[in-house]
C-alpha cells in the first residue's frame, strides 16, 4: 500500500546561473539560453529557476535572457517545464516584470534562489489566473480539476478552463493521468531539487528521496513543521523495513562486541557514494 | 587548543569542521589526497591561518568576488603574502578551503585573478569526490566513539535515572533518559533525524546501546518521560530488567 507521504511527485527544480559579476555580453546570454533549454526538453514536470544573484545583467542582456528563455518556455516545445528567475535586487526585478509584461510573457520572480514558494507569478495576468494560483498555493500546490473546484467554490468546468489556461502559458505543470482520475495541475512553487530515487542516505532528510520530496509538501497542507513530518516519515521507514533493520542490528552488535571499527565504518558509510552526490548538486 | 585533527578535518568545538578540497589539494597545495588535516596545518601558513580563523565563526570578512547566496567564498589572509578562499556549506557543516595561492597585487600568478578564474569555471567549489571522502571520515569517527560514548552516557543516565542526559555522537546530540519502575529499567533514547541522517547510524547507535538486544525491542515513543519531543526528533525505548 502506497503510504500518504509518496501518493504523487513534485515538479523537480533546476538552479541554473550565468556567470558572477556584470553581464555586458549577449551572445554569451545567447549561448547560457542554448545550454539551458535543450531541444530534448525535459521527461518531468520541472522547474528551471535564474538565479541572478550577483549577476549584473546590462539592459540588453537581461532583455535577451527574459524574452529567450520566456520564449522558448511558452513555445511548450521543451515538456512541462516553468521559468522562474531569481534576484533580490528590486531593481532588476522591476526590469523583468516589464520586459515579461510587455512581450506577453507568463512567469515567476522570486527574491533569491530559496525562496521558490513565495515567487510571484508575473506578465500578463488576469484576477482569475491570480486567484487561482493562489488556491492552488494553498491546497498544497497539487490539484485536479475537481479538487480545485472544490476548493475555489467553483463549478468543475470553470475550474478546469482556469487550469487549462495556467497551463497553457507554463504557469502550472500538467501531469497526465487517466481521464477517470482527471490530469493533475502543479503549482511550480512547490518544486523540490531532483534527487536520485530509493536513497535512504540524504544529508537533507536521512530519508528515501521518493519520501523527501513529499514531505514539504504534507508539512504545508497538514499545518505542520516539516521537521515533525519528516521524522514520522524516518519512523515509518524505520518500521517498514523492521526485518532489514534487526539483521543489520545483530550483524552490527556482533562487530562492535568484536571490536571491529572498521566493520561498523563500512557499514554506516555505506551509502556514502550515494549522500555524495545528493550533497555535491548545488 | 580547542577543537581536533582527525583524519581529513578539523573538528571546531563550535561544532562545523574545518577541510580542504581535493582539488586544492592537488593544485595549489601540491599534495595528492586524501591527506590528515594535522600535517597540512604545521606544513601550510595557509592551512594554520585557516584552523585559527574559521575555528568560531565559518565564514565572514570580505568576499571573493560578489556575494553569491549560499555559495558566497570569503577571503582567507596570512600576512601578505598568502591568500585563500573558504566556502561554509551550511547543509553539511563543513568549510572548505576552496583555493590557495601567492599575493602580490598586479603579478601574473596573483591569487584573485585565479581565484575569480575558477568561480568562473566551478571549479572551485568541492566536488563529490570530497562528500565521499567527508562521509568515509564521518563514519570512521562514529565508529571509533561507538560504543564507549553510547555506554558512558547510558552509565551517566543509570546513575542519575529520571533525568536527560545529553552527549554529542556522530553528528548530532542525543538524549537519554533511564526510568526505573520497580525492578524495571527503561532506556529513552532520542535523537534528531536531520542530524543522525541515515537509517544505518540509527542502527548503529541502538546497538551500542544494548548490543545483545533485537531491534523489534525498540519500541517507538512519542516523548522521553521528561519531556515532549521536539519537532524532528525521534524517540525509542527498551526495557532492561
């Protein structure tokens, strides 16, 4: 039986930044476009955030960035993907809000790169669009058409053109499911960073990543820290896995009542590699 | 002194460590790694100047290049003629000597002209080759304090019963409080999730609470009898006749 905390994934978020310092250049702006949107586009629900913190970008450059990016997001050509930059120079975010405004653009601005949740969806946008982002932010940033029509006191039909269109311009994710059960619309906010599956070994959580990435997202529709979420879920991991866990523990004991170090060592390092890379992706 | 050398770190008493990138290492060190953190600190002005400024506090004083969110470097001096970069990863705890070279302002080889260089290339910042060799130390020290610090605290605990009694194991803090009904004896043993981080050290640190126990004993709590748990931390208890 699937458990409450793993019923549906989250959009995965990749940080990308141009170089540090002033960006003068914009067919070096040009290229960072090319090497971020590639034509291969993405497999999941993902979203791509700027971060132009330390970046002093000229008019051109951010122009070219916003417009490029914006473009090649909204074509749709690249999957379900969302863009989002981030700076906490007010500002630089004024020049993206107008440049997104005027060219039609729909994306988000957040104040610096972890701070994904309270971005702010910018360009040209309706009541209704802000509304419903809003909802949909409440109720955990994970709805069906019928979820959300409940919540915004909505017809389901109603409910399902305002995602329709969110989603037509990026500003929600789409995730097919079966007609029965109706597709499911994300809110890019509540991405979380990609992580390899089934590693019990994160330095984040200490959890499988499958779990991880649920658990901001069940912290906020319970009301509760994320940190009391988490370690209900590591004891329900614990508790799962009770067979794996009392052999580990008598193999272990046996070692440490041998004195063998080295054995305990390899054997609480053994996802080592694993933790590595989660902690080396920055 | 405050704080220890062991293996590729220095343990500060502030709780962080203190270590060096493999590729600074390689490059500006000229050392191949891994390398015990003791025999760089009396081999490099560098390396002391950096135990003895980034012991208290991981990071502050001038930046190398902009700041940069999280991954904002800051300079590291010795005198005038040696100058580094150091970089807190907060999510780990550990600062990192990122880089290392000569000073002297306008020369070809000048330490920010390289420094801005690697920024430039990421180079600079450690790679999965250090986290591994973070972890691999990690554990080794876990190892070699378990399970003497396991059964000093659980002796403080049965000495002193009805009361917490706190020791720092591994990565993190963990409490224990022994209750005595009767001729019973129970042991509470909580510890934060985040820091313990990996379902293995749990294990490993039941074990050396009571090595000839089966984990099915272990029964889950949500509170020590002292006191309710604090939000992400996790709490088991066994009885001991």
């Amino acid at each position: 039986m699937l458990s409450n905390l793993n019923i549906h994934s989250l959009p995965e978020i990749e940080r990308r930044s141009p170089t540090t310092g002033p960006l003068m250049d914009v067919d070096a702006a040009s290229a960072f476009i090319a090497s971020v949107v590639k034509p291969s586009g993405v497999a999941v629900p993902t979203v791509l955030m700027i971060n132009l913190e330390g970046r002093f970008p000229s008019a051109p450059v951010i122009y070219e960035l916003v417009v490029g990016l914006g473009r090649a997001v909204q074509s749709r050509s690249h999957g379900e993907l969302a863009l989002v930059f981030a700076t906490p120079d007010p500002a630089l975010g004024a020049v993206i809000r107008a440049i997104a405004q005027s060219q039609g653009l729909s994306l988000f601005l957040a104040n610096s790169a972890n701070e994904l949740e309270t971005a702010e969806p910018i360009g040209l946008l309706t009541a209704a669009d802000l509304e419903t982002l809003a909802v949909l932010q409440r109720i955990g940033g994970r709805a069906s058409a019928s979820t959300l029509a409940q919540a915004a006191s909505l017809d389901h039909k109603a409910a399902g053109n305002r995602l329709n269109s969110l989603d037509q311009r990026q500003l929600v994710l789409r995730v097919d499911r079966a007609r029965r059960q109706g597709h499911m619309y994300l809110d890019p906010r509540v991405a979380t960073q990609a992580e390899e599956p089934s590693d019990p070994a994160s330095s984040e959580f200490g959890l499988p990543a499958e779990l991880r990435s649920d658990i901001s997202a069940l912290a906020a529709m319970q009301g509760r820290e994320p940190a009391a979420v988490l370690a209900e879920a590591f004891n329900e991991f614990l508790e799962k896995h009770s067979g794996e866990m009392a052999k580990d523990l008598a193999e272990v004991a046996k070692m440490m009542q041998a004195g063998d170090k080295k054995g305990v060592a390899a054997y609480t390092s053994r996802h080592a590699a694993r933790r590595a890379r989660t902690q080396s992706k920055r | 002194m405050p704080g220890a050398c062991h293996k590729g770190s220095f343990v500060c008493d502030a709780g962080h460590e203190l270590r060096i990138t493999s590729r600074c290492l390689r490059a500006d060190l000229k050392y191949e790694p891994p390398r015990d953190f003791d025999q760089l600190a009396d081999a490099h002005e560098i390396v002391d100047a950096f135990r003895v400024k980034r012991d208290v506090y991981p990071d502050g004083g001038k930046t190398v290049g902009p700041a940069n969110g999280d991954l904002t470097l800051y300079r590291l001096a010795k005198g005038d003629d040696h100058r580094g970069a150091t970089w807190f990863d907060a999510r780990v705890g550990v600062v990192w000597l990122c880089a290392e070279r000569f000073h002297r302002s306008g020369t070809a080889n000048d330490a920010f002209p390289y420094f801005h260089a690697l920024i430039k290339s990421r180079q600079i910042w450690p790679t999965r080759e250090d986290y591994e060799w973070l972890e691999l130390d990690r554990a080794e020290r876990l190892a070699e304090r378990l399970p003497e610090a396991a059964q000093e605290l659980l002796a403080h605990a049965r000495a002193n019963p009805n009361q917490e009694h706190r020791a720092v194991i591994g990565q993190g803090q963990v409490g224990v409080v022994v209750e005595i009904v009767e001729t019973l004896e129970e042991t509470y043993v909580a510890f934060s999730v985040a820091s313990i981080g990996d379902p293995t050290r749990v294990i490993a640190l039941l074990a050396a609470f009571y090595p000839g126990r089966d984990f099915g004993e272990w029964q889950y709590r949500n509170r020590l009898p002292t006191r309710p748990l604090v939000p992400g931390e996790l709490c088991r208890s066994i009885f001991h006749a």
